[in-house]
C-alpha cells in the first residue's frame, strides 16, 4: 500500500516538473520559432514587392503554404526538442498560434514601414477594390463610404492591430490542422500505467 502511494506521488511529481518545463519553454520557443516565420513571410513580400506583385491575389496563396508550413515545423521543433516528443493537442495549438502572433508582429512592422515608404500602395489597393465591387455591381454611393474607410485603415495603429489578428485567427485555423499530425501524448499514457500500477497493488 505504502509503495503504491510512493509510486503515485512520484508520477504526480514527475507530471508537475513536465509541466513547469514546458512552461519554462513555450514562450522562448514561440517567439523564437515566430521570429524565424516571420522574417520567412518579410522575405517573400519583399520579392513580391521588387517583382511589382505585392497586391497581386494570385500568388497570396504562396504565403499561406508558408505559414502553414512554418507552423508545422515549428511545433514538430517544439515537440521533438522541448518535449522529449511527447505533445498534447492543446498545446500544440496553443503554440501554433502563439508561433503565429510572434510572426505577424515582424509582418506588422514590416507593412508599416512598407506603407510608409511607398504609400502609393494604399492607392493601388483601393483602384483594385473599386474595380472589384464595380464588377459585382455595387453602387458608387458605397464605393465610396469604401473609400472613406480606407483612409482610416492608412492608420499605423489600425494596421498594426488588424495584421495581428489576422494572424492570430491564421494561426488559429493552421493550428487546428496541424496539431492533428503533430499531437503525440506519452506523457499521459505513461502516467496512466503508473496508476494501473497503483491499483493493483491496492
């Protein structure tokens, strides 16, 4: 009886110090992970940029593979080298978008600066929506209140704001997927033998 409580408090022991271990390292390794994700996007907006593309909606689904892919790697990082290879959904998860917010504030920055430094690209943007709505038929009456709205998105603050929701809720949709093939929970089992373990001795 004795040896089954010993046996029990030592898996509890070993499951808070797991715990605070991966505490200790969620966030220096989301920042880290994010840091790099996020220089990746800067990256490639800036070839899109050079190459005269930035607005162009045909080649925006490029930068979701990257951030999925970036996403993916960085929890298997997360999990195989922080983890001992064992993560719970959850986790996973919660990392992904941690990743994620970490990235979209090096994106934040770097739109900012770009709309500063070309701020022709709000204009260009603008043509290319009012296009858009004059071929779904809106009126120019709202065409119009569009515009009104984008002089107030040419805040940097607004941008700011909006980029990292954006990513947050990116992180979020890309984190639901991935976790699914990255989750791998042996922390659990392992501590659900030890109290079969405790059971029987009981």
């Amino acid at each position: 009886m004795a040896t089954g409580k010993s046996i029990y408090l030592f898996s509890k022991l070993l499951l808070n110090i797991k715990i605070m271990e991966e505490k200790s390292t969620f966030w220096k390794s989301a920042m880290t992970n994010g840091l790099y994700l996020g220089i990746a996007v800067v990256l490639f907006g800036v070839i899109l940029y050079v190459l005269g593309q930035s607005l162009n909606p045909a080649v925006s689904w490029i930068s979701y593979v990257i951030l999925a892919a970036g996403v993916y790697l960085s929890q298997l990082n997360y999990r195989n080298k922080e983890l001992n290879g064992s993560i719970k959904y959850s986790t996973c998860l919660g990392f992904g978008v941690a990743v994620m917010l970490f990235a979209g504030i090096i994106q934040t920055v770097y739109i900012v600066v770009l709309f500063k430094l070309d701020p022709s690209l709000l204009d260009q943007l603008r043509v290319i929506q009012e296009e858009a709505m004059i071929k779904q038929g809106v009126s120019e009456e709202d065409i119009e209140k569009v515009g009104e709205m984008m002089g107030f998105v040419r805040n940097p603050f607004i941008i700011a704001i909006s980029g990292l929701l954006t990513f947050a809720l990116l992180g979020f949709i890309i984190s639901l997927i991935t976790s699914i093939f990255v989750k791998k929970d042996n922390q659990d089992n392992a501590f659900e033998e030890a109290m079969e373990e405790v059971n029987q001795e009981e």
